[in-house]
C-alpha cells in the first residue's frame, strides 16, 4: 500500500543528516554500526533491517514465513494448472480466480526471498535499484488485486441480477480485457513513484526498519523536500481503491436487493453462496489495511515491529488463504483439483 498512515508519526519525522531515526524501537549498537559501515563503504546501498528489536528470534520468524510462502505457492499454482487443464473451467469466474492467484504469487514472492535472506544469512543490503523495483511491484500489484476483487464483485452482480444474459455479457475475452486494463492502471500511476523516488537526496541514514522497501519510509529517510511524495500516497490509494470499493459496495447493494425479491428460501441460499466466497476474499485482502490505518489514526500508539509484523501478514497471509477458500468453497473447482491430487 503507498500510504503514509501506515507509519507511526514517529517513525516519519524527519531528521538532520547524520542522525538515526528507527522509529520506537532501539536498535542493538553492533547492528546499527555495522549498517553504518557498510552505507559508507557502498554509498548507493541501503540496509533492511529486518524486524527490529527482535534480531535474535529472525531464524524462529523465518520458520512460519518460509512455510507460508511455500503453502502460497503450490496452493495457487495448483489453482492455474488446474484451471488451465479444464476446459469447463475456462470461464469468467475462474478466470478471475486465475488473476487474483497471479498477483498473489506476484507479490509475495517480491517480499518473501528477500526478507528470508535477511532472516537466514543476515543479507540486509540492497542497492538503490533493488529497492525501487520493490516497492513498484509491491504498489501495483495491491492495486491491480483491488481491480481484480472489483471485477469479481461485477460478476457476481452479473451472474445473480442478470443470470440469462451473463454469456453474452462477461465473455472470456471481455473479463481478459478488463484485467489487462486493471493492470495497466495500476503500471501508469505506479510509475512516477519510482522516479520520484530515485531523484531525492539521501544522506548518512540509510537504514530502513522494514523486511522490505516501502515507498514513505524511503522517503523519509531522504533529506530532501518529500512534499510530492506524501501527496501521492495519500491521493492514489483513495483514487483507486476508493473507487473500486464504491463499485464493490454498489454491486453487492444491488446483489443485495435482488435476492431480497426472491421468493424462494433454495434461491436465497444459492445466492447467497455465491457471494460468499468473494466476500471472505474481500476480508482478508482490506481488512489489515483498515485495521493499521485505524490503530495509528485514533490509538497513535503502536510499536514498530507491531506494524512490520502486521505488513508481513499483510502480504502472505491472503495469498495462503485465497486458493484455500476457494478449493473449499468452490464445489467445481475442489472437484477438479481433488481429481489431480488423488491421481498424483
């Protein structure tokens, strides 16, 4: 997410050149001299810290991050071999499941490799380079998800208000269309960041309290004018997540009213189903993001290994449930991979 509410007020002020800010954790000295030197020997690296103020337990953390990854990874291949081996699944539906399992091997495996070579062998370095393509990825694949979980939520609304006309409306080619243009929505505002970025003035910090890039607390670390960048995310989220989800909102306001003229209690329930697994999707992606921003919005009081613990879930946990729900809520689907697991 390219938003600065997701930072403690104190890990976002500024300081002079030369002078360490790391939020409201204190850093072991051997670690910070060692970062010390090593920006002075490669001025053009900067120094991912890991999870501050729990260094010792880095190897115990990797543990459950590692498996997450590779439960991540076979959960949402198996989702796309499968789909692409079935001719019956080859519809709008799963094809959107296809998208959304895309961007969420996408953006785990963006954060995951690098953060477990900082817990594992102590790797902390990143160039300049590395970092920008990070939080690139990281930025434009939460907003090309967001437009994902909108068209899924469109073709919910499609399938229950107007079921007869579905075929002709949501095509294959159509719903391939439409997720392309989610992608190149999120790639054309994604691109100044990264620009921006590599043109402020960095100093004598340049560590960054995170397991990986993130686009404010770059900034801050910069002793130039961030003005633009704190502008940006704050306007680029609101424009395109807020309006996915005013279209989220409004598809199942329609879904909703709907169903309530049916008569039939088996037609309420089929209904019903339907939504229900785009609605658990829709929890585990937005809800991390609404908690933080709340928690540091009205509490103003959270630690910072609270908030990178919280980021990390934030961006495996749902790649690891989403094939999860919809192996198990999808009666087609499950069919289909239960099929190839049993012949394996």
């Amino acid at each position: 997410m390219v938003t600065s509410e997701l930072i403690p007020e104190t890990a976002t002020r500024r300081h002079p050149p030369g002078v360490l800010s790391i939020s409201k954790v204190d850093l072991h000295i051997d670690d910070i001299m060692a970062a010390l030197n090593f920006t002075q020997s490669d001025p053009s690296t900067f120094i991912l810290m890991g999870i501050p103020g729990m260094e010792d337990v880095h190897i115990w953390i990797s543990i459950p991050y590692s498996t997450s990854y590779i439960f991540c990874l076979l959960g949402n291949f198996m989702v796309l071999f499968v789909v692409s081996k079935e001719e019956t699944l080859q519809k709008p539906m799963y094809l959107l499941i296809c998208m959304l399992a895309l961007t969420d091997i996408t953006k785990s495996s963006t954060i995951v490799p690098k953060a477990l070579c900082i817990f594992w062998f102590n790797l902390k370095g990143i160039t300049m380079g590395g970092c920008l393509t990070q939080i690139f990825f990281i930025h434009s694949v939460n907003f090309v998800q967001s437009g994902v979980l909108m068209l899924m939520a469109i073709d919910r609304y499609v399938a229950i208000c107007n079921p007869l006309r579905y075929p002709t409306i949501l095509t294959n080619a159509r719903v391939v269309t439409l997720g392309l243009a989610c992608l190149v929505r999120a790639l054309l505002f994604m691109v100044p960041l990264p620009l921006t970025l590599s043109r402020l003035p960095f100093c004598d910090n340049r560590i960054i309290p995170q397991i990986q890039c993130e686009h404010m607390l770059l900034a801050m670390i910069s002793c130039g004018d961030i003005s633009f960048n704190r502008t940006y995310s704050f306007v680029i989220p609101f424009l395109l997540m807020g309006s996915d989800l005013m279209l989220i909102v409004l598809s199942y306001g329609l879904i909703i009213r709907a169903i309530l003229r049916i008569s039939s209690k088996r037609a309420h329930q089929k209904a019903l189903n339907t939504c229900t697994i785009h609605i658990c999707v829709l929890v585990t992606f937005y809800t991390p993001v609404l908690f933080t921003i709340l928690t540091i919005r009205f509490i103003g009081d959270i630690t910072s290994y609270g908030l990178i613990i919280l980021s990390a879930l934030y961006h495996l946990v749902p790649p690891v449930l989403n094939p999860i729900i919809y192996g198990v809520k999808t009666q087609e689907l499950s069919d289909k991979v239960g099929k190839y697991t049993c012949r394996r």
